[in-house]
C-alpha cells in the first residue's frame, strides 16, 4: 500500500452506491472531509491523507449473505490497514434487505472481526420521513410494513419491527431504546445505553426528530462499531474533534465537469414514478420497454441513437415501471434475466454517453447506480453540495472526470430531475 495516514479517520462501509453517497453527504455536513472510492484498492497512487471519513461503497443489499459477509470483511480489514478506530456500516433507512440477510449477517461479521459484543442499530432518516418509534420503523407516518416497501420488488418488508428483524437475520438478542429515554437528561440516556451494550447484542434506537440524531451522535464514544442509516451521521464532529481528528475543509478543492447532462432511471419506487412523470412533462424521455428490448424490436442502437440526438436537451431514459409491469416482466421473462437486461441496458447507456461527451449523470435506483458507477470504472469520487437530503453531487477525482447525482428510489421530491440538472449546470 502506497499510502500511509497520517491520523485517525471513520471508517465507512455501504451496502450500496447510494447509500454510500447519502452517508457520505451527511458527513460532510457534519464537518468531517470525507472521500468516497468505489471498490476496495488494491495498489493506488489516491491521496488519501487530510480525510477524516473515507467510505467504500459495495454491491451487496441484494446478493447473498455469504458474498455480503465477504466483501463487507474485506473492506473492513482494508479500512484497518489504514488506521481508522471507528467504523460504521451504512444501511439503507428503510432497513432493506433480503429475506436471508443481509444486515444481520454483515453486523455480527463486523462485530466478530472486531471482537466487540454489541452496537447501535440507528436507521432513521426524520428529514426523510423515517423515524423509529418503540422499536417501529415508520414511512412517511405509516409503519414499514404498511408502506411502498411492502412491494419493494428486490427487499420487500413485511415487518416494521426493527427488533424482530435485526433477531431474526442476527445471532444475538436485541434492546429498544424508547424515545422517552432520548428525551430524558444526556447523563442518563447515556447511562442507558451503556449498560443496555454489556447485556444485548443489538441496541435499536427510537428516533423522531434530528434532534435525537444529534444527541446519539453525541454519545458514541463507547462504541468501536456503528450501524444506521445515514441520518446517524447527523452529528459525529462533537466526538471527532476532541480527538483533532476533524480536518481543515477550506483546503477541499472540487473539480468541475461542465457539459451535457443525462438522467438514467432504473427504480420503480412510487416517488421516482412521479419523479419521471413530472420531469418528462418539459423534457425528452424515452421508455425502455422491458419487452420490445428482449426480443429485439427496440434495441440497444435505437436507444443509444435517441440519446445522442438529444444531447443537448438533458435527456431522460427510463426502465422505471410500475409494480403490475414489474410482476409481469419478472413473471414472463424471469426475475434475474430482466434485472440483468435492464440494469445491463443503463449501465453500458452510461459508459457509451460519457465516451460521446455527455458530462454529468443523474441516477435514480440504489442497483443501477451501481452498475453505473462500475461500468465507468471511476475509482473515487469527493462530496459537493447537496441536491436534497441524503443526495449530494459527487465529483470524480479518478477519470472520467464528470459529476454524478445518484439517488435512492424514495429520496427527493416530486421535482428532483429538475432540481438536479440545475445544481448541476449551473454555477
């Protein structure tokens, strides 16, 4: 390894691309300089001295739970070699996961690893809509199970219990830290917490507003291993500048990338249904019909020919669907031969387009931004702003040199395509 740091800094582990780009804005807004690499290096010339917070963005929400454990261990051990004492794994605030894992399975690995006997399970997102109340996670006000996630057509959840969920995909026993405790004095939620770690394996933590986020954030320091949602970022300076751990964020200098723009969608999430309706009102967008391209009537030179036609005019192409189409797609033509066609489609769609001199991409799908990020082979990338929260603009420090948005299937508003393309175009 080429590079040695020269302090102590968190290390991070995503289970998927977006998510490792929405923990990594709120880190930044935490006051932590943070970079993002897109794969576990194996000999790099990337500086990586000056961060207090690198993450390393995997694929592993929806494989199986042996690979998850695998890479999830590997980047750890990596994230070890360069000295960080802390680590967090990052989840999605909606607690996705396969009905084998993969939380579960990922957590105790991490726990094993680092011979700890427990941690905090924090997946809420208040600013998002998701908070966790007596140990339930709710969207939007409607408990997880009870929400659009119950269809999620990858990690479709059943159960908005927390507790029932991390024991049921975990080895241990869990604990719920109601909000009465969080609203209590600091001394004796940290008390709580303290001493809830020396009998439970996992602690699950009520949380309804950013506040709560806050004061979690505050009281960590006797906990090695974190897990959440990107919202327990919301606060970490505190802990990390008693240690002057917290970097000079005047120095980050980001690299810009002006040119066209292309939005590729691949979630069939309800608000990214309406995000595409919305945004194709004033815009060019073509549908990719899962059908017509598997038997060829629309094919991959059609859609790429489209594309290029209208460069100028940030176009939108989309696989978004919803679920009738996607239980009838996955139904006729097969869960895994769709996946890979479509997700194969956007992906070779996003390398092709940069190669014509596209600049920017916005993303919207957690498994399509990683085929995406991996098909333009692009190493690491350093946070800028935020187009919404838990969406920031990612520059690439490795070429190609662009900027990319990618988002999670429910993040942003109705208007997100649109207020992306304009933080990205204009200065």
């Amino acid at each position: 390894m080429k590079n040695h740091l020269k302090k102590p800094i968190l290390g991070c582990i995503a289970d998927d691309f977006t998510g490792a780009s929405d923990l990594a804005s709120f880190l930044v807004n935490s006051g932590l300089r943070t970079l993002q690499l897109n794969r576990i290096p194996v000999d790099s010339d990337l500086d990586l001295d000056g961060y207090d917070a690198i993450v390393v963005a995997l694929k592993t929400r929806t494989v199986d739970a042996h690979t998850a454990v695998k890479k999830s261990l590997a980047a750890l051990h990596w994230l070890q070699e360069l000295g960080c004492r802390k680590f967090y794994f990052k989840y999605c605030s909606t607690f996705d996961s396969t009905p084998d894992g993969n939380i579960g399975p990922v957590i105790d690995a991490l726990l094993d690893a680092l011979k700890l006997q427990s941690t905090i399970i924090c997946p809420a997102l208040p600013v998002n809509g998701r908070t966790v109340y007596m140990g339930h996670l709710f969207v939007a006000g409607a408990p997880l199970n009870e929400s659009p996630l119950k269809d999620h057509p990858l990690t479709p959840m059943q159960d908005s219990s927390v507790v029932r969920l991390i024991e049921a995909q975990g080895q241990g026993k869990a604990i719920n830290i109601p909000y009465s405790c969080l609203e209590g004095d600091e001394t004796s939620f940290k008390q709580a917490i303290f001493e809830a770690a020396q009998n439970y394996r996992y602690i699950v933590l009520d949380t309804l507003r950013t506040e709560h986020l806050e004061r979690i954030g505050r009281n960590l320091e006797a906990f090695t291993l974190i897990t959440g949602g990107s919202g327990l970022a919301t606060n970490l300076t505190s802990e990390f500048s008693k240690y002057g751990w917290v970097a000079d964020s005047s120095k980050r200098v980001m690299q810009q990338a002006d040119g066209p723009t292309l939005i590729l969608s691949g979630s069939c999430s309800a608000m990214t249904q309406r995000q595409v309706a919305d945004y194709e009102l004033k815009h060019p967008a073509l549908y990719i019909d899962p059908f017509k391209l598997f038997n060829q009537t629309q094919t991959y030179a059609q859609i790429l020919d489209w594309a290029l036609q209208n460069k100028s005019a940030a176009p939108l192409i989309y696989t978004t669907s919803s679920k009738e189409v996607v239980s009838r797609v996955q139904s006729e033509i097969g869960f895994e031969t769709s996946q890979a066609l479509l997700e194969g489609t956007l992906a070779k769609l996003g390398h092709d387009c940069i190669k014509a001199g596209f600049k920017n991409i916005i993303v919207a799908g957690g498994e399509t931004s990683g085929a995406i990020v991996k098909s333009l082979d692009i190493h690491a990338f350093e946070i800028g702003q935020s187009v919404s929260p838990g969406v920031p603009i990612l520059h690439s420090i490795t070429p190609p040199i662009i900027n990319l948005a990618l988002k999670s299937g429910n993040f942003g508003d109705q208007s997100f395509f649109q207020t992306a393309l304009e933080k990205l175009t204009c200065p």
